[in-house]
C-alpha cells in the first residue's frame, strides 16, 4: 500500500527533460530511471531530448515582457513549454561540460523569459534535477545551472541528484545512485516524501552549495536567501535566513515585482535617456570589423 506524500491525487504525468546528446549516456539513464521509479507508482512519463530540438538563443529583443506578444523566434520553446504545462512534475538532467550544466540548460534558461507573464501555467508544479560529472570537484555549478531552471520556470524545487562518472552508462555500475534516480521518480510522482528541507546543508531553496560573500554578508547567489556562516568545532556550518528562504526571489511575487518593477521599468529609463545613448553609441556603430567565415 503505498502512502501518497501530496495532499493532491496522485500525480499524473512526470516529463523528463534531457539535456545530453550523448545517446545512452549517464543523463538519459538516470532520466529513465527515475521515470521507470513514477510508473512503478503508477505515474504516466514521457521524456524530451532538448538536444533534438531547435532551441536558439534569446536575443533580448524584450518583446516578450515589453509588449506582451510572445517570442518573435520561431522553434520549439513554446511547444516544450506545452509538454511543461501538461506535466504534473518535471525532472531535468544535463551533464557538466566546463564547470557546469551544458549549454542546452542554459539556451533553455534563458528562453523562460518569453514565459515570465505566463508562468502561472506553470503554478504547483514540482521539479527534480540530476546532473551528472566526470569526477568531484570540477561540477561547481551544474546543480546551481540546472536548478535556476526549474526556478526560472516556476517550479519548487524537490529533489536533487549528482551522479559521477565519466562513460556513456557507467554511472549504472554505482548501484546508490541508481536507486536515488529511482526514488526521485517515486518523489515527483507523489509516492515518497521529498528531502527534510535543510536536512542536507544546502540551500533549502535551491539546494545548492554556493555562497556570496558581499559587503552586507554571505548569500545564496541563487535565491539571495541570507546565510550565517558558523565555525563550530573547527567546521564550517551554514544557516539559511528562515524569512528570506521564504522571500527568495523566485516566488511567484518576487519574481512578477522584479518583472514589473525593474525588468519593464528599464524601457522608460532606456527611452527618456535614448537620444543621448545614440550619439554616444554612433561610433560603435560605425565600427564594422565584422569577420565571417566563408
Ligand atoms: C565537452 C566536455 C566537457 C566536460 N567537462 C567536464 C567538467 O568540467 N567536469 C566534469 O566533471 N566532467 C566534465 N565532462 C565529463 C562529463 O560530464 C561526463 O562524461 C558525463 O558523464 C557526461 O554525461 P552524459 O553521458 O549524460 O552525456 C565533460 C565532457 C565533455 C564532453
């Protein structure tokens, strides 16, 4: 008898989003994995290779949050966006290339824009992330990478994964993970409890492990939750800030003042300053030392 975690029917639909081109790779098994996890549970599961489909980059055109009227480029964003909005919950995956999550994560992260005054589609969903590396140490910011996505795209964050190893597959010869990749899917489908917030010294929020240091104190350079460093018995131990944890700057309010307070309040500070901008701009313009290939 399973013991459903969500105060909701059980989820429905899980949507794994790949972002390795590598066919069979470490990514795509742990995505599978999970999935197999949800239908184990009864979840119904489909999966995107993001790779696969055309994805281009964001031209900061801002059409998209100035005048409201979508994105001006013709791909295949707004009919993933369509597969979000059916799923109950997501789970997204990206092998570490230089330091972090691929560059697929990222075009796609940087697309949620043209969603920012449609997120409420995306209102209760869940997510969950693996990201996978080569070895320890060299991963700083795939988890930070893949986890602002699902932030960016409205989602409260459940579970998150990192898995080591270098070869397509071999990831599988480590069987805890595989059992976590498992257990994420049971998560997400609403079978099993998420992780105890904090029970792990990440950021509650976003579960990364990086902090800011500025002049007004350390933060989480993800969600600016404040954090309190403390040295107990020679350790490091971190707090996260209970209210800004709460206020971090994804959640649905946060997120539409800084859209509508900043984010749409730069056209008229651009505007009001335009013709001087021009002139000082004219001489770049004129610099054209563009080189091509042939
Ligand atoms: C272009 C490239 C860059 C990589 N950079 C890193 C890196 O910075 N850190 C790391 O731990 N592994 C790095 N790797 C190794 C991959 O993260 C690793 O092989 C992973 O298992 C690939 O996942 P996949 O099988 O799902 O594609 C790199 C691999 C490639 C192809």
């Amino acid at each position: 008898m399973i013991n459903f975690y969500h105060d909701r029917d059980m989820m429905r639909k899980l949507l794994g989003l790949l972002g390795s081109a590598r066919k069979n790779g470490n990514t795509e098994v742990l995505i599978k994995e999970a999935l197999m996890g949800a239908e184990e549970v009864g979840a119904e599961t489909g999966m995107i290779r993001l790779t696969d489909l055309s994805i281009r980059p964001c031209t900061g055109c801002m059409a998209c949050v100035f005048r409201n009227e979508g994105c001006r480029i013709d791909d295949d964003l707004e009919w993933i966006f369509e597969k979000m909005v059916e799923a109950d919950a997501i789970i997204i995956g990206a092998p570490t290339y230089y330091l972090g999550a691929c560059a697929t994560i990222k075009l796609f992260t940087d697309r949620a824009l043209q969603f920012a005054t449609r997120l409420d589609r995306m209102h209760g969903k869940v997510g969950a992330s693996i990201a996978v590396a080569g070895l320890p140490e060299w991963d700083a910011f795939t988890v930070p990478i893949l986890n602002t996505c699902l932030l960016a795209y409205n989602m409260r964050i459940e579970r998150t994964l990192v898995a080591y190893a270098p070869g397509p597959g071999e990831v599988l010869l480590d069987d805890k993970v595989v059992e976590s990749a498992n257990s994420i899917g049971k998560v997400l489908a609403g079978a099993a409890e998420p992780e105890q917030q904090n029970s792990t010294g990440l950021c509650p929020v976003c579960r990364t492990d990086l902090v800011r240091i500025t002049e007004k104190g350390a933060v989480c350079p993800v969600c600016n939750a404040k954090i309190t460093i403390r040295l107990e018995n020679s350790s490091i131990r971190l707090e996260y800030d209970a209210n800004s944890v709460v206020n971090h700057r994804w959640t649905e309010e946060n997120f539409e003042a800084h859209l509508n307070n900043w984010i749409r309040a730069t056209e008229k500070k651009f505007k009001a300053r335009f013709e001087e901008i021009k002139n000082l701009s004219q001489k770049y313009r004129e610099f054209d030392r563009w080189i091509e290939p042939p």
